[in-house]
C-alpha cells in the first residue's frame, strides 16, 4: 500500500522502519535516508518529522558519519582528502562538515597513503617503461584525488627506489 494512503500514524510507524533498517546496514547521512524516503514515496512532513527525531536522538548524526567515512575510506580505499570531500558533499553532507572531517587527514599522512599506494601498484605493472609506468601512475592517483604535484613527487621517488632495487636484484642474479 502506497505510504500516501496509509493513517498518518501508520505513515510515520513504516518511515521509522524504512530509516531503522537502512541505519541498521550501516550509518547515514540525513540526506541519504530523506532521499531514500522519497523514493518509497513518502511526503516532505513525514520525513522532516522523522529526519528530526532521529537526529535528536542521535541516530543520525552527519558530522560522526563524515568522520567514520574519512577514516575508513582513507584507511581501506585510499582517498585524498579532495575525494573525500566530493564523496561526502554528494552524500548530502554540508561542505563545511565535509572539510573539516577530511581534515583530520593531515599532509603527511595522505603523502604516507600515496607511497603505499604506488609501492602496490608498481609491482603490478610488468615490464613498462618509465614513462608509461609514470602515466599509469599519475592517472592512477589522479582518480584517487591526489594533487598533481604531490603524486608526480611521489611517483618520480618511488620509481627512483624501485629502479634501485630492481638493479640490487638484477646484480645479485648475476653474481
């Protein structure tokens, strides 16, 4: 039965499900569970009513959403503190919340993730040349969220120690 036809109480008892059982998944933004209310069809009083006691009651909190996304999605995914952001912002998560979250994110830490990250890939990148290997890189960074500057830094040192190694290796074979 369409929400619209339902008793308001009714209207209201099958909203609160719909939003415990998403938060249930995991934690949302006050958007996703306005955005997914709407799509089952339900009006703007019912949701606002029930988007505010949930965030009275703490349930949905979008600055403690924004800080467990920044720490996980950085630690798991590897993203700049720039993705983060934008990842945050289309979850309907103010810009000002969202930026101050992924500044927990310091530049050093975000430099450590962008090693990491290029010390793994390198390894998968066969037998490329150095400017290829360099592209593949950037792009690859790139779609991470990483600043130019700091990924063709990052980049230009870790294929210096990977070429470095590969060359020890190389030499040991040989002897």
């Amino acid at each position: 039965m369409p929400p619209a036809e339902l008793a308001p109480e009714e209207r209201y008892k099958k909203a609160k499900e719909i939003c415990f059982d998403l938060l249930a998944a995991r934690p949302r933004t006050q958007e996703e569970l306005r955005q997914a209310l709407h799509r089952k069809g339900f009006d703007e009083q019912t949701c606002e009513t029930l988007l505010g006691k949930l965030d009275r009651a703490g349930l949905v909190n979008d600055a403690e959403f924004a800080e467990l996304w920044v720490k996980s999605r950085h630690a798991n995914q590897g993203l700049s503190r720039t993705a983060l952001v934008a990842e945050l912002r289309r979850k309907g998560v103010d810009g000002e919340v969202a930026a101050q979250a992924a500044g927990e994110v310091d530049r050093e830490s975000e430099e450590q993730m962008a090693r990491e990250l290029v010390r793994k890939r390198l390894g998968s990148l066969g037998n490329v040349d150095e400017q290829t290997a360099l592209r593949r890189l950037l792009g690859f960074l790139a779609r991470k969220g990483y600043p130019q500057g700091l990924a063709y830094t990052v980049i230009r040192e870790e294929l210096r120690e990977y070429g470095a190694e590969s060359t020890l290796l190389d030499d040991a074979v040989i002897d």
